[in-house]
C-alpha cells in the first residue's frame, strides 16, 4: 500500500539522508546525519545497516536531543577498520515522518583496526606500577 502524498502546508520538508558515519563515538555507533529534524516513534523500523553485506542487529537507536537531525544506531557487534557498512531506509516499513526510500548509502568508516580494544574483543589490560 502506497503512502499518501503529503504537500502544500507550511513548514513542510521533505527530510533526506545526508551522510553517516561509524568509528567517531565508538565502533558500535552509527551516526548519520538527515537534512532536517526526524521524528518516528521507533528511529530503527525500516532501517537496515549491513557490514560486508549482511544485514546487523541494531541494540538502539537514539534521535540526538542537541542535533535532532541526527540519530545514532547502536549495533550488536562493531564494526572493524575493513569492513564495509551501508546504511537503508524502506519509507514503506519505516515510520520517519516525511521520508521516503533510501536506496543503499556507503557509511565511512572510521573505526578502529580489530574493533574497540578490550571491548568488542572482551580483553582487559592492566597496568601496574611498582
């Protein structure tokens, strides 16, 4: 079933994905970036993130209160320096007020070679000083 066209009142934009990266908060965390504020009752229904095209889990995913523009997508495992992540939108199952399709979006990659020490490898290194 099609969506209704929505237009010709005021203040309406139409809101677009803008860019989206993973490795700056930490390699767990994707941010991306849309044109305006987003508004949905659950930021995750619709998107799919997939590392080396299979498709991630996402734990959260969290409209940031200071840039309303941006939500942050938690995911299960993190992602490594050689992985590749893209980013989707389905305006069909999605529930983004005035956001349609997102065809698959290359999201840079930042984040650290191996994934986050002592993190995703569940490794704890200790210092002792004498």
């Amino acid at each position: 079933m099609r969506r209704p066209k929505i237009s010709g009142f005021v203040g309406y934009h139409r809101i677009r994905y803008l860019s989206s990266e993973v490795g700056t908060v930490d390699d767990y965390t994707v941010v991306v970036t849309y044109n305006a504020e987003v508004k949905a009752t659950n930021y995750a229904t619709g998107v799919t993130i997939k590392k080396n095209t299979v498709a991630q889990t996402i734990d959260s995913a969290t409209r940031q209160t200071a840039t309303p523009n941006v939500v942050y997508f938690v995911l299960h495992d993190p992602v490594i320096d050689t992985d590749d992540v893209t980013f989707e939108y389905d305006g069909y199952t999605g529930n983004y007020h005035h956001m349609k399709h997102t065809t698959a979006q290359t999201v840079t990659n930042n984040a650290s070679a191996g994934g986050t020490p002592g993190v995703a490898m569940g490794v704890l290194c200790l210092t002792y000083a004498s």
